[in-house]
C-alpha cells in the first residue's frame, strides 16, 4: 500500500513538474491575417512517422523541400523539389547548412532513447534556433505533444499515471525544455503539441485549442493531421508565439 501511494504521488509530483516547466497558457501574438506561403520548407525529424507524411505533403503543397536526415535509406521519397541533406541535429553545422536559404523550418523531432536522462530535443532544437536566427529564417513550427505546460496530465489516465512516469518522464522533460528554447527566441514561432499519434489515415480536419484532450481517456490524431496542421501553421498567423494542442 505504501509503494502504490508513493507511486500515485510521483506520478502527480511528474505532472505537476511538467505543467510548471512546459509553456503556461498563452495569449497568441496578434494579426490573425494569412502570412505568405514559404516556398523553401526544412523539414527535421523528415524519417520519422510525422515527418514522413510533413515531407509528402509539404511536396503536395508546392514547397520546395529540405530533409535533414541521419539515414537517407528511410526517406523512400523521390521528386524534384526534393532535397535530402544528411546530417544530425546535435551536430550545429549541418543544422548550420541545412537551415542556410530556407524560409521556415518544421521539426518532427523525436526519438526512442526512453530509458535515461537525455537532451536530444532540447540540445537539437538549440542548435536549429541558433542557425535560423544567424541565417534570418523567421518561422518555426513545431511538434512537442500533449501533456505539458498548461495541457500537463490532458494525455488521459493512462499516460498520466503510467505512460509518463515508467516509460517517458525524461522524454518529456526535455520536452519542456524545447519549449522554453523556443518561447525565449526571437522566431515566429507556433509549438504544436499532438495527442497520442496513429497511422491511420488523416480526416483532414482536427480539434485545436488550449483544452484540447482529456484527463480521463487518451485523445488520438492521426500523424497525417498533424502534420496538415503543421503545415496549416506556416501560412497562419493566429496561433505564432503559442503552444497549441491538437487531437482528432
Ligand atoms: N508517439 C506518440 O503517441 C506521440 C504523442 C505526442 C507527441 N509525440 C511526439 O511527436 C514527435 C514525432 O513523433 P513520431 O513518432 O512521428 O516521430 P519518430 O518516428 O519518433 O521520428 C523522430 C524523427 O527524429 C529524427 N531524429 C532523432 N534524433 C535525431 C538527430 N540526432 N538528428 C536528426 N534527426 C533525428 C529521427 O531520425 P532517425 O529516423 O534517424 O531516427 C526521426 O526522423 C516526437 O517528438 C514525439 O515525442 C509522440
């Protein structure tokens, strides 16, 4: 009994840690007017479930499109307007070369390494901040998730009293930190934070907003909506400078 009340209360400590560390509710920066399109998109995280369906759709939209990539071989995309430029996102000159002449950046950014303190999102996005404001690259749009700042415990019950604290609470701290990175730099930027993701076919359509998710039962989206919304934010002023939760 004593263990399961010791284990209630670091889960809620967890929670409370990452409503406190992530972003709080924001009011988003003024001019809900349409920016212009970017032409020239990098896209970061371009291998990975979300990343996959940013860099076909992005291709769809007309963009001219950068993948930074560690492993060419899991972009099995070809097309013209397709760049694929290796390198890692804890490595600041190719995140330096990558980030050179694009107009926006969009950062799927992920990883597996759960078990450990780690600061892969948080040390990469760094490094992605510092090349966009060096090289003038104003728009960042970018995937964090549900579950921190002021949508801490919104991921439902059971990411909240297990997912979170056995298999994900560094993941999700240093999650915390890439937001705060972002929200201190001088980008336009605009952190999307998903609900728990398939890889089902999108509705083409989502629920967006501060309230979004449920402290009961877990919210999903499909990774093919989140990354139209991704995209949605490049030509979208509404939501710059906040963290916006999204689900189906
Ligand atoms: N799974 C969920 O239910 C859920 C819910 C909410 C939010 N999220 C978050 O959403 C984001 C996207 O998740 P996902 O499952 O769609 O993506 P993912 O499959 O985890 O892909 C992550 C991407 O980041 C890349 N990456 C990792 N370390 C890198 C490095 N050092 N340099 C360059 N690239 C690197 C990976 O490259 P490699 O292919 O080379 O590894 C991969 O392309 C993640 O931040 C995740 O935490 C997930």
């Amino acid at each position: 009994m004593a263990i399961l009340i010791a284990y209630l209360l670091y889960a809620l400590l967890l929670t409370l840690l990452l409503a406190l560390r992530g972003l709080g509710r924001r009011v988003p920066r003024p001019s809900g007017a349409k920016a212009a399109e970017p032409a020239r998109v990098l896209i970061i995280g371009a291998t990975g479930g979300t990343g996959r369906c940013l860099v076909a759709q992005a291709l769809d939209r007309g963009h001219e499109v950068t993948a930074l990539v560690r492993d060419a071989s899991k972009l099995a995309i070809e097309h013209p307007r397709l760049r694929i430029m290796k390198g890692d996102v804890l490595d600041a000159a190719s995140v330096d070369a990558a980030v050179r002449g694009q107009d926006a950046v969009v950062s799927a950014l992920g990883h597996k390494r759960f078990l450990g303190p780690s600061s892969i999102l948080s040390e990469g996005t760094r490094n992605v901040i510092a090349a966009m404001e060096t090289h003038g690259v104003g728009r960042l749009v970018c995937e964090t998730s549900l579950g921190i700042g002021s949508t801490a415990g919104r991921m439902g019950l059971q990411y909240t009293l297990f997912v979170l604290p056995v298999i994900l609470p560094f993941h999700f701290y240093d999650k915390t930190r890439q937001e705060r990175l972002i929200a201190a730099s001088s980008l336009d930027w605009v952190i999307v934070r998903p609900a728990a993701l398939t890889d089902d076919q999108g509705r083409g359509e989502c629920r967006s907003g501060q309230d979004i998710g449920s402290f009961v039962t877990t919210a999903k989206i499909a990774r093919a909506d989140v990354a139209r919304f991704m995209l949605d934010q490049l030509a979208e002023s509404s939501n710059l400078g906040s963290a916006i939760g999204i689900c189906s």
